[in-house]
C-alpha cells in the first residue's frame, strides 16, 4: 500500500503544474466493496484472533477537475462519504476464570468516520478506459462495554481512543457520455493498514486490519 500511496502523491503534485481551461465535474458514487478483516486481543498476556469476510456497500460524492500536466493529460478528484459507516452488529468475548465459569463478557462495537479519498484518473487512450489511483483517510471509534460476573454484574466502560488509518485503492474502469451526464464502472483492489488501539485501562490492546479487499464502484456525474 506504501507504493500506492508514493504513486498517488507524486501525480497529485505533477497535476499542480496547471488549472488553466479545466473541466470540473461532480457526481454520485456506489461502492460495494468485499474483504478480509482480521482482528487480534491482547489481554493481560492471552491473546485471541479472530477473522471475517465481510461485504458492504456504501454511497460518496466526488468533485474532481481536468489537469495538463508533463505526464499527459488527467483528472484529479475529492470523494467524500459524508455518512459514517457502522458494522450494525456488536462483537462478544466471553472471558472464564475455568471451565464453564464465566468472568466477564466484552462486547464492542466498532464505526468508521470521517471517510475522505483522493484520486487520480489517468484515460487510456481515446476508448473511455482509464486507471484510477486512491488513497482513502478513515477515522476508527471503538464503544466497549464490560460485564462483569462477579461483582453482581454491574457494567463499566472500557474506553480506546480514535485511531486515525489510511486505505489504498487501484482500480480500472471505462466511462461513457450520456448527454449532459457521464457513467463510469470500474472494478479493482483495496488495502488498509492495520489499526492498533490500546484500552484506557492499559490492560487491553486490540489491532484491526481490512485486507485483500475487492470493490466495484459505478459512478454518476456531470460536468461544469
């Protein structure tokens, strides 16, 4: 993902050399998206792991502009998910001092905020085909909740700070013209980093990781 990152930072700052007579475009884009997660616990030495395979699909809207620049023609673009993007679904740990004797159950539940992507857009010749290069910045709240089994199961909060983390995305796509409006379909690879959170108790750390990700997005928009 370093490589997609140093990719897409060097053609933002080539797309810098000039604004002059550009195209501006805004639009709506749906994004399915279906991937590995893998998360890890680490509690007082004992450590857990678990992993998912998980699918969703969510919605964003681009503004993006045409850029000349001395590698060719290309678009640089702004997506934004306005909307935060939740598992709808908690986890459950159930911790045992021995066999059949629970401690306390551990249950969190987990959002992503702050969802903003920058891209580039490189055409392939004159066929509507083209590259695009992503990289995504996400926000991470975590909500923990802890009952405990041997003080007459009173609840108390374990909490972990935000954690900032960054996704990269490569993808290939084709765009056609439908009068005042355009449509793109593309299709192509993800990667985020892994995501280290430690407990306001200091007795728990948790890691998180989307891996292997596949995503298709379909994108509408108009020019101005």
């Amino acid at each position: 993902m370093k490589t997609i990152k140093t990719i897409l930072i060097t053609l933002l700052f080539a797309g810098f050399s000039t604004f002059s007579n550009a195209e501006n475009r805004i639009g709506l884009t749906i994004t399915a998206l279906d991937a590995r997660a893998d998360g890890t616990e680490l509690s007082r030495g004992v450590s857990q792991v678990r992993s998912e395979d998980i699918q969703g699909a969510f919605a964003s809207f681009f503004v993006e502009t045409d850029v000349d620049t001395p590698m060719g023609s290309m678009v640089l673009g702004l997506d934004v998910n306005p909307l935060d993007i939740s598992g709808g679904q908690s986890v459950t740990n159930v911790r045992a001092s021995g066999p059949g004797v629970a401690l306390q159950t551990n249950t969190a539940e987990i959002e992503v905020t702050e969802n903003i992507g920058g891209y580039v857009i490189m055409g392939l010749g004159g066929t509507g085909a083209y590259v695009k290069a992503m990289v995504s910045s996400h926000k991470m709240e975590a909500e923990t909740t802890i009952m405990n089994k041997t003080t007459t199961d009173t609840q108390t909060n374990s909490n972990y700070p935000s954690e900032r983390f960054f996704g990269g995305h490569l993808s290939i796509g084709v765009e056609r013209d439908l009068g005042d409006l355009f449509i793109r379909g593309e299709a192509g690879v993800s990667e985020y980093e892994k995501v280290t959170s430690k407990s306001s108790s200091g007795n728990t750390t948790v890691t998180a990781q989307i891996e292997s990700g596949i995503h298709a997005r379909i994108s509408v928009g108009r020019a101005f």
